[in-house]
C-alpha cells in the first residue's frame, strides 16, 4: 500500500509505503528511502514504533541532519579532507562535514526521491547517481531491496554497479529506541567486535585496529549502552557471503530484542548524543553496518573500490522479538 506524503519545492512526489507481515509495520518513503516507522509488539504484546522520525515529510525536509532512517551512500561515514586517489587521479569531493565528507556529501542519496516499484513482501528502491556528483567519479546504479521475512525480519540488501573506478560504502541510518519513548540510554548492547577504530576529533580514524579489552568499547558481552558512543567497530568475522548476526540491543523495560546481522565488516555505534532538537541526547542508538570511515585513504581497510564489471553487494537483517 502507498500513499502520497507530500511534495518538494520542485513538485516532486513524495511517496510512503507499508509493509506488513508477521506481526511488524514498517513504513518506507521514496524521499531518502527513509524507514519512517517500525511497529513491533513487546513481550505483552502492546504494539509500539521502535525508531525515531517525524510525522510527515516536512519534519525530515527541515532537519535533514540526523540523517532519521535513510539510506546513506556512496559513501556511508567518513571521507578525511574530502578526497582521495584512485588509480593514480585524485577525486575531490564537497566537504560537508568541517574539511571532510560525510554520508555522500551536500546532497547525499538520503536527499534524493528514489524510484521504487512493489516486489514480492517488500519494495525495490533504485536510483542513479551520476559521474562527479558530490565528486565521485563513476555513473553509479543503486538498488536496495526492503523486504519483510516470514518471521518479521527486515532484510535490506544493496547492490550497485559503475561505469568507471569508485568507491561505494552503502548503509541505512535508522535510529533505534525499543522502549518506544524517552532515551534508549538503558538499551544494552552487545557487538560482535574485538576491536575497533580509534578516531581523531573530526571522527577520521588513526588507522589503529585497537583491542577492546579492558575499555569501554568491550561491547562482546552485553552491557547498558549509556551514551558517547560514535565508533566504527570491526566486526570479528569480516565480509561474508551471508550476514551473520554481528550485534543485539535489548530493553528490558519492554523486553524488546533487536538483532543486527550482516554481510559488511564494520558496524558504527552512534548514541546520538548529539542529535539535537526535538530529540534529546541519546533519544536513539544508530547501528550501521558499513565498511570502514576513510577507507579510500586506508589501503590498510578492508577495499570499498568497485570497478566497472563487478556488483556490489551487501545485505543486513534486522530481526524482532521478546525476551
């Protein structure tokens, strides 16, 4: 089911989708591929949205930095100075973010109106970015697939191809809070990541893989996520073929259980203590599984390059249930 939200000031539609089956609503927009809402019962069945957004289309047009639930590309996190090389000719993108890029730059694939057509349990959503948009070299065709499973499970899988040499780092920005209301500052999170990046003041990373143990970033057992968290973690298992549950975040208050499992190496833990009015700090926790931040300028990162002839693909799963 779809219904038209509203317009851009270039009379753009705007569409909202709902999907349902096995108990979850999920909402989708085609302005930024925007999760709108997830509704999911707790353990007495009380059916509650479990992420944050606005209402209406006007709410993420005026504050689109939070980046609430959409897809985030070509380049999820990161890009230190706003630039890179590649095969020897240097790419200089809009700096968005201080001196360096972020989630794609000034106008990222969260604020574009993307194509979406119905496929079987779920929506297809596509659009094109084009060579040198926001800097990046390379014609880039995106698809992602949000499908709901058999069991509820959200399945978001990506893929894209290019018509010349770039990078590609794709993810989703929702914000999860499984009490429904207040902060999620008494969720408790655990991480499949034995180590994880240690960044500078602007979030670009030192290039360490650095051990959790003893630190507050041991996240492989369960503990309360409080909040200062802006970290990418690398996950143990790297990049598979299949995603593999790589993180859970519980509250016990509801008893709502949100699993995380994906095909990527990296998953960014935000707190969002910073994400400002008409949330309060740490409203939200945002887990997006990623490649790492600064990769085109960290051969050393496991490789974000796609070349004409490959298909990038990735795929993360975000399961629901009680406990």
């Amino acid at each position: 089911m779809n219904e038209l939200i509203g317009t851009l000031s270039d009379g753009t539609p705007v569409h909202r989708w709902t999907l349902e089956r096995a108990g979850v609503r999920v909402r989708i927009l085609s302005y930024g591929g925007i999760v709108q809402d997830v509704e999911v019962p707790d353990r007495d069945g009380r059916t509650g949205n479990v992420v944050l957004g606005f209402d209406g289309l006007d709410g993420y047009l005026a504050r689109p930095e939070p980046f609430l639930g959409a897809l985030i590309g070509r380049y999820a996190n990161r890009i230190g100075g706003a630039r890179f090389t590649l095969d020897g000719v240097e790419h200089v993108l809009a700096p968005n973010d201080g001196p360096n890029s972020l989630h794609g730059g000034e106008r990222g694939f969260d604020k574009r109106v993307w194509d979406v057509t119905e496929v079987a349990h779920g929506l297809r959503l596509s659009l094109v970015a084009e060579d040198g948009e926001e800097g990046f070299p390379g014609r880039l065709e995106v698809a992602v697939t949000c499908t709901l499973d058999e069991r509820g499970a959200l399945h978001l899988a990506y893929e894209a191809v290019t018509d010349a040499p770039t990078h590609v780092n794709l993810t989703n920005h929702t914000y999860w809070n499984l009490a429904g209301s207040g902060t999620a500052g008494g969720h408790e999170l655990r991480v499949a990541a034995s180590r994880w990046t240690p960044s500078d003041a602007e979030l670009i990373p030192t290039g360490e893989l650095a051990d959790v143990s003893g630190t507050r970033w041991d996240l492989r057992e369960a503990r309360k996520a409080g909040g200062g968290y802006d970290d990418n973690f690398v996950l143990d298992k790297g990049v598979t073929a299949a995603p593999e549950e790589v993180a859970e975040l519980y509250d016990p208050a509801s008893g709502r259980v949100l699993s995380v499992a994906t095909t990527e190496p990296g998953i960014q833990v935000y707190t969002a203590d910073h994400i400002g009015e008409p949330f309060e700090p740490g409203a939200g926790i945002a887990l997006e599984t990623q490649h790492f931040p600064d990769s085109p300028n960290r051969p050393e990162f496991p490789s974000t390059v796609l070349r004409p002839g490959e298909v990038f693909r990735s795929e993360t799963v975000y399961g629901f249930s009680v406990r």
